[in-house]
C-alpha cells in the first residue's frame, strides 16, 4: 500500500503541532502517518470533547468535494481535535484546504489478513498479555484489540471486551475478529467447516454481541461488521446475486452453522442501525497462499463441470471500502467484491497459470462429495456470485484491482 504524503506545506502545516501536543506525541502521530493506514491512536481526550461525529452537511459536502482513495490518496491528511488522533479526508477548497471528517475507531480483529490492512506496522512490540488469536508477525494493535487480558481469549469474554471499548472511547467500532489461520484453526476442513471455523463461528455469535453491548455501554454510534458474499448467493436464478437476493445457508450440511452465523451478525448488527460489509473471497498478500500451495501439488481440482460462480476481493479493495464506510456512516448491506464474478472454470485455471503450476485436473462430482463435502461441491457447480453495483454506486467505491485476472498475475509475478 502507498505511503501518505506528510510533507507540511502552508496550507497544510503540521497538525499535532497545531494541537498543541507535546513533542512525543507529535512523533508518534507522524509515524502513524508514514504508515498511511493507522487509524486511531491512545491519545487522552481533552476535557472539552467535540460532537462524535461531523455533521451531516459537512459530511456530505466532504463526498462531494473528493474522489481520492482513501488508502493511497496524498490528499488524506491526520488531523488533531481535542488531542484525538484521527483519520480525515481533505475536501480541496480555494485555500487548498476544506472540512475535515474526525472519528475515532476501534478496530477488533486488527491482525487478521484484512485488518493488517487497516492497523499501523508502527504497532510493534511484545504480545499483549492473553492474545491467543489473530495475533501474527510479532503486530500487536494498540487500539482495536478486543479483550487483550487476564482471560485468555478476551474476545469472548464480556468483561474484557467492554473493558477495551470503553478504555478506547471510539466513535466507531469495526469487527473483523476471525480465527480462521492454520495456526488458530488448524489445517483447513472443508468437509467439516463447522470444526474448522468453530471458533471464528463463536466470534461472529457471541463475539459480535459483547461488542455491540458494549458499543451501546459507552454511546458509540457507528458500528462495522465482517460479512461474506463470494459463492453463497441463492442458488435460484441468475449466476450473480445482489444485496437483495437472500443468502444460501445450506441447510442440512455441515456448512449450515458458518453460514448461519453469518446471516445472524447481518440481523443484529442491521437491527443496531450498522452496516454489514459481505467481502468476497479474498486475495493479496497472505490471503491465498494455502491454496496456491494446493494448486502447485494439483491438490485443488475442477469439480464436474466447474460451473459455480465465486466473487473475488484484493485485501486492499477490501480496506478501502471498510475506510469509506466507516467515513461516510453507511448503513445496511453492501456487496464488497471485484468486478468480475466467475465460474470455477476459469478462475481456477486461470490461478494456476499466474501460480506457474499445471492446469488442474477434473474430477466427477461423485467422487468428490464423500472426500471433500456438500460445501465443495456447491462452491464448484453451483455458487453464486454477487454484484458490486450497490458499493459502487452508494459508497463511491472505486477499485485497484478490478479484476482477479490481473490482480492474480500481480500478485503471483
């Protein structure tokens, strides 16, 4: 990801400075900036706190003034409030410098792939005490990092998590909280993805409510949450789904329980007036290795006809959305793939030869349900993909990589 451009100039002079914080703190908001995706810091509020949220108009004329990226974009700037770090986009007025959005958000799940994305590197250092997921490259979230503490797996613990949201303050919270890696879940099952993902099935249920009870504790308005939207779509019609179309929860298989536990964080968060962000399959540095590695050892086949259709997202397409919707207060449900959704027939194939493996082998369908389950085989033959004209058009979301057939090459050279 692109480094922000931190050079002071008159009409954009050094923020913290203009604060009035003292040097350290200046030092470390600027090393946040050279990160470019640090959103919030542990910086006190002063006494005299601001209203949470820009006001509507102001907010509006903001998405009206700028169609930067919000990731790369040089005309992202930090700026101080009230001793607050904080993300802001720059609206380009005749003095070169408008409005500016402030919040302060609190990231769960910030070490996972996607939210590696949205955390400063700059938070390095020993392990926080109890963090036993999520938790990779030695990267420990300074703000955003639910339930760090004397019980364990705080992330499921109420006490730990209302203690980290209401030691944080935010005016936002996004819930990325997974533990789907091999060294959380072990080796991936697809047969049993209620066994693989059993404890990332616990963060959606009883993870996403202890953060919603404590978002309503301490009056935080805003609230983010992980969805899925790759393969899942009804099975029904069309090969491509929008936010209208229902999910398909594959009752009766041993995907039913993920599945269900996606559809129910869809339910609670909506209800608290949130927004829900479907992500489709991700990839981007991290994100495929394991089955790039299959593809190479001709481990990942072509089932049937290969027909099912899947939704890709790049990590970084994932991260700017999650920016825009948390700068703009979306509400309800959003689609958060790439442009292009496609049959197994070609994405696969297609992986292979960015990946400089063999083309897969085919296998019947028969002879993969007993090995592989009824999820396999429904993601190959008969999955649906989803549409990106919502987020589009709603958000004003514009992609890096608009396709996996680049976005794989690039990410496989």
């Amino acid at each position: 990801m692109g480094r922000l451009n931190t050079r002071c100039t008159r009409e954009s002079p050094d923020p913290a400075s203009e604060a009035g914080l003292p040097a350290p703190t200046r030092a470390g908001f600027r090393r946040a900036l050279l990160d470019g995706r640090a959103w919030s810091a542990t910086e006190p509020r002063s006494p005299a706190r601001s209203s949470r949220f820009e006001s509507r108009a102001a907010d509006s004329r903001l998405r009206r003034g700028g169609s930067v990226d919000p990731l790369r974009s040089a005309d992202l700037r930090r700026h101080v409030t009230g001793g607050r770090a904080v993300l802001s986009r720059v609206a380009k007025t005749d003095s070169r410098v408008g409005k500016v959005m402030i919040m302060r958000v609190f990231l769960a799940g910030g070490t996972g792939v996607l939210g590696r994305r949205l955390v400063p590197h700059t938070a390095r250092g020993p392990r926080p005490p109890g963090d036993g997921h999520d938790h990779e490259r030695g990267q420990a979230a300074r703000v955003g990092a639910a339930g760090r503490g004397r019980r364990g797996d705080g992330r499921l613990d109420a006490v730990s998590v209302g203690e980290a949201v209401a030691k944080a303050r935010p005016e936002v919270i996004v819930h990325q909280m997974t533990a789907i890696s091999m060294a959380h879940a072990g080796k991936p099952d697809i047969k049993h993805p209620d066994r693989w993902f059993a404890t990332t099935n616990r963060l959606r249920t009883e993870g996403t409510d202890h953060l919603l009870a404590a978002a309503e504790a301490t009056g935080v308005s805003h609230f983010v949450a992980q969805g899925y939207a790759s393969w899942n779509g009804i099975r029904a019609g069309g090969w491509v789904k929008t936010e209208q179309d229902p999910l398909d929860l594959l009752e009766g298989t041993a995907a039913h329980v993920g599945l269900k536990a996606l559809s129910r964080v869809e339910d609670v968060v909506l209800e608290a007036g949130g927004v829900v962000l479907r992500y489709g399959a991700f990839y981007g540095p991290g994100a495929i290795d394991d089955q790039v590695e299959l593809v190479r050892k001709r481990q990942y086949p072509l089932v049937g006809r290969a027909t099912g259709y899947s939704s890709w997202v790049h990590l970084d397409d994932a991260a700017s959305a999650t920016v825009l919707a948390v700068e703009q207060k979306a509400r309800g449900v959003f689609d958060i793939v790439d442009d292009e959704p496609a049959p197994a027939s070609e994405w696969l194939p297609h992986l292979a030869a960015c990946a400089g493996a063999k083309q897969p082998i085919r296998i019947p369908v028969w002879l993969v349900r007993l090995p592989a389950g009824d999820q396999a085989v429904v993601m190959m033959t008969e999955g649906r993909g989803f549409s990106n004209a919502k987020a589009k058009r709603e958000l004003g979301r514009r992609l890096r990589h608009p396709s996996w057939r680049q976005g794989f090459k690039e990410e496989l050279k």
